[in-house]
C-alpha cells in the first residue's frame, strides 16, 4: 500500500525536458523587441509603488513572445492587448495579492498547484465539487493567486499550465454561473495568453457532457493552443510519481489545508502583506528582494532556450472529439474550471 504524503510537489521529475520549443525568425525575435520597447511608453513612473511590480512583469522572458504569439504575429493586436493588461493588472495587482485575503477559498483544495507534466508544466487541479464559499469577486482572487504561484513555479523555459478538472461529486449548486465564467473566460484570453497548455477534464457528468457537445464554436483557435482532452490517459500526458493517485498515479497526496498553504506560500516565497520574502530565490534562480526586479533591462533583446519537450506543440488530440482549444471550448469548460469562481 502507496504511504500517503502531504508533501506538495514543487519542482518536476528530474531529467524532465521543458517544453514546448517555441523558436523565432529574425523578424519576430524582431517584433518581440520592438513590442518590449512600446511597453516602455506606458509603463508607470519609478516613484509609484507598483512601478517594480510592472517592470517585473513586462521584464519576464515569456511576457512579450506570449502577446504576439497570442496576437498572431499583429504587432498592432499585440499592442492592443498588452495595453489592456497592464492596465488590468494595475487595478487587480494580481502578483501583491496577500495570502489571507483567499486562504479561506483554499480550505477544502478546490483548486490547488501540485506537480507538473512530462513537459514541465505546472499542474493546478480543480475540484468543483469541493466548493466551499457562496461567489464573490474573492474565489475569482483566487484563481488568480494560484495561476501566479503555478508561474512562479514554472522552471525556466517553461510558459504554460495544466488544469485538470476533477467532476466528482459536482452538483448543480456547485457548478459555476454563466456569467462568472465569462469573467474567468476573459482573463485567461486577454490577461494570461497562451498560459493554458491544456485543459484535461475527467468525470464528466452525464448533463455536462451533453452542454460540451453541442455548445457550438465561436471562434478559431489562436496560435500555440493546446487541446481539451475529455478522460484521456493521464498516465501519458504526467509522470506516475507526479499524477495524484486519485486519478492514476502513485502520487498519494494526502490534501491538509494549513500544511498544503503554508508549503506554497513559503514555495513561491510570498510574504505576509503579497511582496516577495527577501532573498528569495527567483524563478531565475537569483536572490531577489521584495521589490527586486529580475529579468532583462529595458532595452534587452528578448531570447529564449529552451529543450524539446516529449509532448509538443503537435500533441492536440482529444480522446472523444478532434478539436482545437478555442474560446467556445474555454467558454464552456470555465464554467467549472474556476471551482466556483
């Protein structure tokens, strides 16, 4: 018998190879710069206190490529795009949230970050059925705060996620409005481009299942999506030693809120009021203070290395229908990917 663990898993399986590989041409290294140097235009003055939030931000080696990948290589749409998240991001701060602001939408784990994938992306489980506070702009905080504790977990080179959707024990009470979804819908496609790598849904009821089906496309998929994979094989997609063993693993993870919270707070490095504990080690690995900036300077050429991965850009099968991850399928999904946002 498995000996259960409530260790949470912070780093991937070593020998991992980070993917996908996203390489450019000259002209859109090109674009990447010159969108980095646009930024510059709008970002806020260095007296502001969020000012080394922002520059941290827009200095991440993800940040740019994200935005024009996401914008099809339209450097005007990228423009746009990366316009309106800064200023979402200026009004939401989602890197300052403070832990106990939405440590209460923690208690039952529905929704935690807790392993990676075969490719090195962070995995953020969602357990819908586990809900455990009425909706409010709150569990909506907290989605957000564990998308950044997923990007801070992310080993270099890496730029997207996981999230596994765990139907069990889902009702009609728990299920998420129409409209929350549309409010989690639009900050996953206009304020974390091409962060979801792929959306894995199991135990699906019989009632959603018919909603997936015959709720019909929107819009086509952008660049860089991944697919929607309906009770796939989760043993192909994430190592065993990485996989809970409530879906297939050998990951006996045992969830306890208090020892589950205080392990990613102290993983990620957040302090008390949302900065960063001192000297804590980046994702980059250097030593970083609360308002320390890491990444390139203003005027550096964006780069990135990064190793294949043993499920590319290519892998976008889906086990019962054959269908790119576009807005239709987000916009049905979310409605219980948020946990009851």
């Amino acid at each position: 018998m498995t000996t259960k663990t409530q260790q949470v898993l912070t780093s991937p399986e070593a020998g991992t190879k980070i993917g996908p590989v996203h390489n450019y041409t000259e002209e859109q290294a090109a674009q990447i710069k010159a969108l980095r140097e646009y930024t510059n235009t709008l970002i806020l003055p260095d007296t502001d206190p969020y000012y080394p939030w922002e520059l941290r931000w827009l200095d991440r080696p993800d940040t740019m490529p994200r935005y024009m990948r996401a914008s099809k290589w339209s450097f005007a749409d990228a423009q746009k795009r990366i316009k309106a998240t800064i200023e979402w991001r200026r009004d939401f701060q989602p890197d300052l949230i403070p832990p106990d602001e939405v440590k209460i939408e923690s208690e039952t784990g529905k929704i935690i970050v807790n392993g990676f994938d075969k490719d090195g992306r962070p995995i953020i489980y969602m357990r819908p059925g586990r809900e455990n506070t009425p909706t409010g702009p709150r569990q909506l905080r907290h989605l957000v705060w564990c998308l950044e504790r997923a990007k801070d977990l992310m080993p270099p080179g890496q730029e997207s996620v996981v999230i596994l959707v765990d139907y069990k024990s889902t009702t009609l009470r728990t299920n998420p409005s129409i409209s929350v979804a549309r409010k989690v819908l639009h900050i996953l496609q206009q304020h974390y481009v091409e962060t979801l790598g792929r959306a894995l849904v199991v135990n699906l009821p019989m009632l959603l299942n018919f909603f997936y089906k015959g709720y019909p496309p929107s819009s086509t998929p952008s660049p860089g999506t991944r697919s929607m994979r309906f009770n796939p094989d989760l043993l192909e997609l994430i190592p065993a030693s990485q996989l809970d063993a409530d879906f297939g693993g050998s990951f006996a993870y045992e969830f306890e809120p208090d020892s589950y919270w205080a392990q990613i707070v102290s993983a990620c490095g957040i302090a008390k009021d949302g900065t960063r504990v001192e000297k804590h080690e980046s994702i980059n690995g250097s030593k970083s203070s609360p308002t320390s900036i890491s990444g390139t300077s203003h005027d550096s050429e964006e780069t990135v290395s990064i190793s294949p991965g043993e499920h590319g850009a290519d892998d976008i099968s889906i086990s019962s229908r054959s269908k790119a991850l576009d807005d239709a399928d987000i916009h049905s999904t979310l409605p219980t990917l948020t946990g009851s946002v």
